[in-house]
C-alpha cells in the first residue's frame, strides 16, 4: 500500500495562520504553548493576567477547525510567584468551558529527572499538566493502543485467588465502583492511568522548551488512527510533527520564530522527505509508505 503523508510547516503567527484551516479539519491538537512569563527574551513572554485574553482568540479558532470526534491536549505548568503559585491555567480552563469546550480529563506528566533544587517554602516541580479539552462527549479514542504491561507485582498477586477475588468486589463506599482480580489473570497487558512517567531529556533539540519525543507520542496514539490529521499551532522545534510523521499521521505545525521553522525543515529533510515551497510556508509531502 502507498500513502502520501502531508507534514505541512506554517512559517507565522498562530493567532493568524490558524483561520487558513478549514472547519472540522483536524483529529489532534497537541500542543505546549509559551507558559505566561517564560522565555520572555526567547519568543516573549505574556504575563500571567493576560494570558487568558490572549489565548481565547487562538482556542476560538482551534474549537472551530477541531472535528467534533476530535481531542485538543495543551500541555501547560503555571508557576509560583511571590510564594504563590498563579491561578492564570485554572482561569485559563473556566474561560475555555465558556467559551465552549468540555474539559474531558486532565493527565499529569511526571517528569522523571526534573533539576534538583530546594526552596524555603515548597518541593522541586516534577509535573506538569496535560489538559484534554473536546468539542462532544463522544470522542475517538483507542485504549488499546496505549496499554502497557501489568507489571511484575501481578505475578505474585494472581498466583493464588481468594474467594473474593474471583467475584466483583464492589467498593465499600458506594460509588459503583468495583473489581474481580481474576479477570487479571494471564493478562500481560493492562490500562495505563492518568499519569504518564516521562523524563524530560529531549535528544539533542537547539529549543529550550522542546518536550520529549514520548509525550505527542502516548497522545497521538491514544486519540488518532494512521492518516488523521494532527495539528501543532506552536510547533517549536517540531516534536509532535515528527512523531505524528513517524506514525504515519498527517500533521500541520505552525511556528512564529522564523529560526526554529528552519530547524524544523532541516530535521525533516534529513529524515528524507521532499520539500516543496508554498508562499512562504513549506509543505513536506513525505513519498510513499509501503507495507
Ligand atoms: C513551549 S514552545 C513549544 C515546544 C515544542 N513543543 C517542542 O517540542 O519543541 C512554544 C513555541 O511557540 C512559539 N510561539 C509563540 N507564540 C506563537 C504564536 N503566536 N504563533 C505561533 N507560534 C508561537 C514559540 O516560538 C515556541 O517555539
């Protein structure tokens, strides 16, 4: 089987670029926009009471090319300031259920080797958030794809059975919740939860802010099929367009530095794909998949 894959970089302003997009065009958006404050001298910095104001145009127009099976991801980390930690990401979901989304679920990303370091007043961050973000209830998502195994304290657990475990054991407190522990047996696979345990190290990506190539990775997976589309408004050094490229999705990054759209180019290129030029984005049209 052949398939052309469109890995298309849009050299511009998101606030812009984004209305270029058709409606009900896209599977994913995953995305790490600049957090209020951070990397002011890198790609500026909005402060923390504006950032709200200033990302409800951008998600206006990400609900609007969204399909509606479709999943939006924002990865984002308010900071601790003059011993508070900022409300701008909890103003940030508020404003965006008015504004029409349904805040489906939040994932926490675990980072596995944060710096080390000491406060007077609180611990080292080691989290960062992962918000999901739909248009409907009902949304495509594939569980299956990003099982894991069940892990080696099973082997013990399940050698032996009580009587318990091998009926449904509902919660004591009511909430319906429940188990049978021998459904685990000779299972070696299980759900995974909410949390991901990633470390931070990114390769050898020249962008401050790069995240790990395992992050888009575990999202595109669970919430996209070969060939949907996948969409980065702040592509940065291009994770989630390589990763989508490499599971064989369609995917669409827009980037404002004009430095780091090269990289991006440069990254695909010498991963052998063909470059066409339009305006003054670059469209990349991978050739041929064969099975
Ligand atoms: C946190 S970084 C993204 C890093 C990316 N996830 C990676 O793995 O490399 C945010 C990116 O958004 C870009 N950016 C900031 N404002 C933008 C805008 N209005 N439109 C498009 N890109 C923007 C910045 O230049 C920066 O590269």
């Amino acid at each position: 089987m052949n398939e052309t894959l469109r890995i298309q970089i849009i050299y511009g302003d998101s606030r812009e670029e984004l209305k270029q997009l058709a409606d009900n065009s896209i599977d994913l958006i995953f995305t790490s926009p600049p957090y209020a404050d951070r990397r002011v001298h890198t790609y500026g910095g909005v402060k923390p009471e504006d950032y709200v104001a200033w990302f409800l145009p951008i998600s206006e127009q990400l609900l609007r090319v969204l399909k509606p099976t479709g999943t939006f991801v924002l990865n984002i980390k308010e900071k601790a300031e003059n011993g508070e930690r900022s409300t701008y990401v909890l103003e940030l979901i508020l404003a965006l259920r008015k504004q029409g989304w349904l805040w489906t679920e939040e994932f926490v990303w675990h980072k596995k080797n944060c710096y080390p370091g000491k406060w007077p007043n609180r611990f080292r961050d080691a989290w960062e958030r992962l918000l999901q973000f739909n248009k409907a209830k009902k949304f495509n998502m594939y569980q299956d794809a990003v099982k894991v195994p069940i892990g080696d304290w099973a082997k013990d657990r399940l050698k032996k059975l009580s009587e318990t475990d091998q009926i449904r054991d509902n919660a004591r407190n009511g909430s319906g919740f429940g188990k049978n522990v021998s459904n685990w047996v000779d299972r070696d696979s299980v759900y995974p939860t909410n949390v991901l345990h990633l470390a931070t190290e990114c390769g050898n990506k020249n962008h401050s802010a790069a995240f790990p190539e395992a992050l888009p990775e575990w999202f595109i997976k669970l919430f996209t099929q070969e060939k949907d589309v996948v969409l980065d408004p702040f592509a940065g050094s291009g994770t989630t367009l390589q990763v989508a490229k490499r599971l064989y999705r369609h995917a669409i990054g827009i980037e404002i530095v004009p430095e780091y759209v090269e990289m991006i180019k440069a990254e695909l290129e010498t991963k052998e794909l063909q470059l066409f030029e339009s305006r003054a984005n670059y469209e990349i049209t991978q050739s041929q998949r064969s099975d």
